[in-house]
C-alpha cells in the first residue's frame, strides 16, 4: 500500500483534475451521468439541487451526502466545512448563517481553492472565504467554530484519527459537526482495496463502521448520531476493472457493505481545546 504522502499526492492530483472540468465534464465521463459508469467519482453523490442557498456552479457532484442539511446551522454561527472542493457545502451553510456569520472552506487542493474563490466573488459573499490548508493540521485556531462539516473526504485521509483531534480542537465547546462519509461492514476485495482510483473514488481508504464510530468518541465527543444512512451499490463495470466475472459474483452475494453514513456529534460544553488525553 502506498504511504500516507502518496495517497496524499494521488488525491490531489485526481482532485485537481476535477476541478479544471465543470460538472457536465464530470458526470459525462463518471457514473453520475446515469450512462456508461468507468468512473466512481460520482456514483455516491446527492441531489443538493433543492436546498437554499444551491450554486450549481460549486457543484461537482463529489459528494456522498447532504451534511450541511443535517447540520442545525444558527443564523450568526461560524461553520467550517472540511474539503470544501468548489464551495457547494459553504454556500449551503452562508445561506443558514447569514450575513452575521462566518464560513470558512479549507481544501488542500489549490486549483479547487482558486475554483471556491472565483465563485464567492461571482457571489459577492464577503462573509465566506477558503483556506488552503490540510485537514490533518487546520488553519484554524482552536475554539473557532460553532459547527463543522465535511461531506465524502475524511475518507481520503490516511490519519482519520488526527482529523478528528482537529475537529475537537477548531471546535468551540458546545459546538458540533455533521459529517457525511463512506463506511464499510465486511471487507474489500483486495484488487479494490489497492486499487488507486478506488481510493481516490472514496472506496478503498473507508474504514469499518464501528471502527469510524470508536474515533468520534475516544476523541472526546459525546451525542453521537447517525443522521442518515443509506447502501452505495458499486456499478458492475467499475467493477469489471478490478475483479474477474466471478470475483464480481462473490463480491455481491458476500456480506460486505458499502454505506453512507450522516454522522452528528458535539464537543462537551466544559471542554477544554484539546482532546481527552493532549493534557495528560
């Protein structure tokens, strides 16, 4: 397996890709076209069309939820969005917090950083602003937000665990996320859990359930919720690339589940900025 800068490198590059392309481009040579499916970039996404606040220029379909829904944004809070790609997510969020509030977008791709800028300018939202910078090691100082969010991307980091310290740290006690990502029951193939684009298509960097689950709360936070959840069906001919017809056939009639999960929960209100063990 390649090492945590490698997959690093190979999100961002795929990413950046993605991110000179507009939707249309996007969805025409990926599964959300609903034709020919040789991508899994798209295959997870949701509809964000009727929510307020929807630009569908911020929108490439990457997602695997609707988080910001979810996320019981208060006019005037600060709300972080975590990967934050075109800015879809922000947007959504800036029109729950107003004009008194504050959206910041953080995503460690410059060209979707450059894509997010441009269409807050379009926007003249002079209260949303994106933030190159990793999710492992934010550029946020501790306490800063009322809410985060972050939807289909702790799956592409390696150190799942390190996000969430950050989360707890950038979150102000009280505060709380909502997070839409890809988990698994049961176990890959391993043709897809070594496979790059499945990695980059949010598949084979997921992790099991509980084990997802286990992080939220060994890292300090308390009134965990799923939101929603809901099964991701891999299209056979994605499929076809990694796996023979009857590695496909076992695939399916095994017991391995692929599942979005919506995910809430909140930091304590006495807590301090850093995590459950940091000040020991």
């Amino acid at each position: 397996m390649a090492t945590d800068e490698e997959l690093k490198d190979l999100v961002r590059q795929k990413y950046s890709e993605i991110a000179l392309q507009d939707k249309a481009d996007n969805q025409a040579s990926c599964c959300g076209s609903g034709c020919c499916s040789t991508e899994v970039y798209n295959i997870m996404t949701d509809d964000y069309s009727a929510l307020e606040g929807y630009n569908p220029d911020a929108d490439l379909g990457l997602g695997c939820g609707l988080p910001t829904q979810f996320a019981k944004i208060r006019e005037g809070d600060t709300v972080i969005d975590l990967g934050s790609g075109a800015g879809n997510d922000c947007f959504i969020a800036r029109q729950e917090t107003g004009a008194t509030g504050k959206v910041i977008g953080i995503d460690f791709t410059p060209a979707m950083i450059d894509k997010a800028r441009a269409n807050a300018e379009k926007l003249q939202f002079n209260n949303v602003e994106f933030r190159q910078g990793d999710i492992e090691h934010m550029p946020v100082t501790a306490n800063t937000a009322n809410v985060i969010v972050s939807n289909c991307v702790l799956n592409l980091v390696p150190n799942k665990n390190g996000v969430f310290k950050e989360i707890f740290r950038v979150l102000k006690p009280g505060g709380h996320f909502s997070i839409s990502d890809i988990v698994l029951e049961g176990s890959l193939p391993p043709a897809l859990q070594s496979a790059a684009e499945m990695y980059a298509g949010c598949v084979s960097g997921a992790i099991h359930k509980q084990a997802y689950l286990d992080l939220i709360t060994s890292n300090g936070f308390i009134n965990l919720t799923i939101q929603k959840e809901k099964v991701i069906n891999i299209p056979d001919d994605i499929l076809a690339q990694y796996l023979t017809a009857d590695e496909i056939a076992q695939f399916k009639a095994g017991k391995t589940g692929i599942f979005s999960i919506t995910v809430y929960a909140e930091k304590p209100e006495a807590a301090s900025c850093c995590g459950p063990d940091c000040c020991k």
